[in-house]
C-alpha cells in the first residue's frame, strides 16, 4: 500500500492543513485580540495552558504509538482493524479516569471563581481525545481525508466567531467554539471506518498490551508540554498578569506559524520513515533525514530572520493598541523556528520511526528540566521575556543533544555544507528588509511591502547561487500538479 503513497501529495495535504489552522487563526487574530482584549486573551492561554496538560494525560502516548503501529501494518487490514480496536479501547482508560479528576477539581472550584466558566467548558477536548482516530490514517499516509475535514469545521467555526463573539464578556462563546471544533472534527472522521474495518473476534483484542509502550512515549509528551505550555502557566502564576500571557500568547502564535511548513514534512515523513525502517531500508531513512534538513535550512531561515525585520511593523496595526510588548517577543522567539525544526527531523522523523523511544524520551526530559528551571528564574526577572529567552535555549539544548544520539548516521558537516547558499541568501535579505523598513510607519501596506521585498531577495539569491535543491523541490511540485487528479 505505502508503495503507491506520495511524500508530495501528502505534504501538500498537511500543508494546507496546517496552513489552514494556523493562516485563519491568524486572519481572525486581529479581531479577536479587538474585541476580547488582552485581559480576556491572557485569560484563555492561561486555562488552555493548563488544560493542556489535562489533555495530555488523557491521550498518553497513543498518538505517535499508534500511528507507527498502523503503519508497519499497511496492507494487513485485519491486523490494522485489531491495531485500531485495541488502542481504542486502552484509550479510554486514561481518558476516563482524566476526566473524573479534572471534573473533582472543577466541582471543588480549585481553579479560581474567574475562570470557572472556561474551565467548564475546556472539559470538551479531554472528552474528545477519546473519538481522535487520525493515527490511523496518519499510518496508512492518508492525510486528504484529515486535511478536507478539519479544513470544513473549522472554516465554520471561525465564521461563528465573527458572528457570536463582540466583547470581553463573550469569551465564553469563544472557548466554546474552539472546543466544539476539536470535538466535531475527530467526531466525523470514524464516518470513514466502516470502509477500513473488518470483522474480527472479540477474542482478537488485547487493549492492555499497548499501555506500557504508550506510558514510553507518553513521558516525551508531557515533558514537551513543559516548554510548550508550562511558560504560559508559570508567567500566570508568577506574574499575575493577564495582559502578559495575552502578549506572550500572539507572539509565540506569530512565530509557530513559520514552524507549519517544516511540521507539515515531519508528520508525512514519520510513516514513510517507519516503514522503510520496519523493510530494513536504513540508508534510505537517513537520505530522508538529509533531505528533510536541507528543507529545513531553506524554509526555516529565511522565516526567522523574517519576522524579527519585520516585528515592529506587523504587531501595531495586527494586534492593536495593548500589545507593545509582542513585537519584541517575536523577535526573542524567533530562533525556534530552525531550532524545533531540527529537533523535529531528528527526533520524529528518525529516532521516533526507528524505535529509538528511550533516547527520545531522555533527550525530552533533558530539555523540559532545562525549560522548567529557566523559566522559574527567568520570569521572575523579565516576566514574559523571561519565558521567550528559557523556550529558545531549552529547545536549542534539545536539538544539539538530539543530534548526539543521530550523529554516527547524520553528519552535521554535510548538513551545513548544503546550506550555505540558505544562510547567505537570508542574511542578504535581512540587511535589505531592514533598511527598508526603518522608514516605514506601521501599516497593512508597508508590512506586505517588506514581506515582497524580502521574498524577491531571498528567493532571486537562492536561484542565482545556483541550488539544485530548489529546482529539484519545484519540479517535484510542478509534476504532482501535473497528476492531481490521480488518486493517491
């Protein structure tokens, strides 16, 4: 089945899925950070904040287990119709005794009185987790049907808050909507099982056999949810500040949107990746990793020195007035973008497909620990600066630690040796944009006209140094346009 797969079509695919979750997002991020305000804004992230780690709990590791399982299974369908029944079933197990706990908590009112409604209503996502079966088409590299739907759900949603939300006190409706797109988007996907599924016995399934390999991948998760979360709950904590998590908030928004591309070749890799290595196919797994890095190098500079040219004139006029500190916050956090996108191709998509599970989870660990500390003293000394400064140097202590455990296999000289032409184009671009930009006053205009101006740059560099990388890249593409109407 995976033979007949294209890396191409299903990068296209999750990319305009997470095009799509991240750019509408942002098309509606201007009026809800308007008509919500940063009080408002700071209190969402901080509840989502700590949901997250709810959540987290309830879906363990099943994720990236189950879609590795599906995958070393492609063309058993009965093997795959036992994978998915059983991480199912052992999915609820943790999903129920999760939910229980944070209602306990919630009756008790331990949260605080201000945030009781949203509490309430985040339980949706730990109810959710339970319907999410994406793994199984993740596995078995069928990533249009995901991308279709949560392109339609959420186009519906986003229509809502234009129409339901018109102030501070609609926060409410708000969580709602977001909640309720996360439920009716895994909810639709099992209309599709009945064309996948086969009959089996009820004998045939043994849940609990997976509890321990997911416990594994689980401690990676909630460590990772410790530089991904826990800076939004801690500058809570400690600052008391709702306008800096709402600053917080936007800017790491801003820049994770620059991490779409490269995550969007992780998730298509992942499956590939694990098949080849399951078929004993080593030296194909690692020409991947090389590839994967080039992409890296060339998406991923270029974005980061991007947004830290153009920080000063995006967030005035996108954001609003209240926002001053959000501009300076891209531009500390703009670094990760190479950075996770690096540990991303070394830890998803070799180490994970390769079932190297105990040298991810340490490496992750590592840099939670590293965050977690970082951040206890830092946002005590420069509150949301703080927690940008501890993100970017925990995550950059996970990719050179991450590259340890590759490095008999990849070689970081051959890497930067095919990227130089990347550094150089974006460096160029850089000093031009800038120039550009110090006589501009903030504006819709002037921000699309740095944007052009550095695209032309940087794209007019990379072809004149001449990379075969890009041709090869664009002629891919130009070729699977050729065949869209092909099936998968």
């Amino acid at each position: 089945m995976a033979a007949n797969k294209s890396i191409g079509k299903n990068f296209i695919y999750n990319l305009l899925y997470e095009l799509f979750q991240l750019l509408v997002p942002l098309l509606v991020t201007p009026y809800v950070s308007r008509v919500l305000g940063e009080e408002a804004s700071g209190q969402y992230s901080y509840i989502y904040s700590i949901v997250t780690f709810f959540t987290l709990f309830a879906a363990l590791g099943f994720g990236r287990y189950a879609q590795r399982l599906i995958a070393q299974h492609q063309g058993d369908a009965h093997q795959q119709t036992v994978d998915f029944w059983d991480i199912v079933l052992a999915r609820l197990i943790p999903v129920v005794c999760v939910l229980a706990v944070y209602l306990i908590l919630w009756i008790k009112n331990i949260y605080g009185p201000k945030y009781r409604v949203l509490v309430g209503i985040f339980s949706i996502n730990i109810v959710a987790i339970a319907l999410d079966i994406a793994f199984f088409f993740q596995g078995n590299e069928e990533f249009g049907k995901i991308v279709f739907r949560n392109i339609a759900v959420k186009a519906v949603g986003f229509l809502c808050i234009f129409a339901f939300v018109r102030s501070p006190g609609d926060l409410w409706i708000y969580t709602l909507i977001q909640c309720g797109i996360i439920f009716v988007s895994n909810a639709l996907l099992w209309v599709y099982m009945p064309g996948y599924l086969l009959p089996i016995r009820r004998a045939e399934l043994h849940p609990l056999k997976h509890l321990p390999a997911t416990i594994m991948l689980f401690l990676p998760t909630i460590a990772t949810s410790v530089y991904t979360s826990l800076d939004k709950t801690l500058i809570g904590l400690i600052t008391r500040s709702d306008a800096e998590n709402g600053n917080y908030e936007y800017a790491e928004r801003l820049v994770k949107m620059g991490l779409t591309v490269i995550s969007s070749l992780g998730s298509v890799m992942i499956p590939r990746n694990s098949q080849r290595f399951a078929d004993g196919r080593i030296n194909e797994v690692e020409e991947n990793i090389y590839r994967s890095s080039r992409f890296v190098m060339l998406v991923g500079v270029p974005m980061m020195l991007g947004f830290i040219v153009v920080s000063d004139n995006l967030i005035p006029w996108y954001l609003g007035p209240g926002y001053s500190k959000a501009a300076n916050l891209i531009k500390l956090l703009s670094p990760i973008i190479v950075i996770i996108g690096f540990s991303n191709v070394f830890g998803m998509q070799y180490l994970i497909p390769c079932g190297k599970d105990k040298q991810f989870t340490a490496v992750i660990c590592f840099g939670a620990a590293t965050n977690f500390v970082l951040n206890l003293f830092l946002i005590r000394i420069w509150a949301s600066y703080g927690a940008a400064i501890a993100t970017v140097i925990a995550e950059s202590a996970v990719t050179v630690v991450m590259y340890c455990f590759v490095r008999k296999n990849i070689s970081a000289f051959r890497i930067l040796k095919e990227s130089w032409r990347y550094w150089l184009s974006g460096t160029v671009m850089f000093v031009v944009c800038y120039f550009v930009a110090m006589n501009l006053d903030a504006s819709v205009l002037n921000t699309f006209l740095i944007t052009g101006v550095g695209a032309v740059v940087y794209v007019s560099g990379v072809l004149i140094l001449n990379d075969g990388f890009v041709f090869s890249v664009a002629g891919r593409m130009l070729e699977l346009m050729k065949r869209k109407n092909r099936s998968i």
